[in-house]
C-alpha cells in the first residue's frame, strides 16, 4: 500500500511537470513572446532629430520630435 501511494505521488508529479513544460512552450507564450520588431528611426520634419518613431508625433505621414515643433513646422 505504501508503494502505491509513493507511484502515486510520482505520477501525479511528473504529470504536472509535464503540464507545466507544455505550458511553457505553448502557443499563447510563444505568441507573447514573439520578438520586438527593430526599432524604427524617423526624423523631425521640424529639426532634423532622429527619434524612435513610437517617441514621435506623426501628422498625416511626417514625424516631429515633440509638439512644438509639429507646431511650428509650416509648409
Ligand atoms: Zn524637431
């Protein structure tokens, strides 16, 4: 009887050591895990600068740094 108890907890063990391994490796992991896309560079209509395009204002296409200069930026 002891011996069944003891396999029992092994078997319960290794069964959710399993569950958790699949878990790691499943799809909804992977899918957050997915890798950042390299950051773009874009460049102030206004200055110049170069920024992240996600730090940037962009208006109808064009980048701005901050805005200021999205403000000031007339053509
Ligand atoms: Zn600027």
């Amino acid at each position: 009887m002891k011996y069944i108890l003891v396999l029992l907890v092994v078997w319960v063990g290794y069964h959710l050591w399993r569950k958790g391994r699949m878990a790691d490796t499943g799809p909804s992991k992977s899918a957050q895990r997915s890798p950042a896309k390299p950051l773009a560079m874009v460049a102030c209509a206004h200055c110049g600068t170069h920024l992240p395009s996600t730090d940037a204002l962009q208006v109808g296409g064009v980048f701005y740094c901050s805005a200021e200069h999205r403000e000031r930026h007339v053509d």
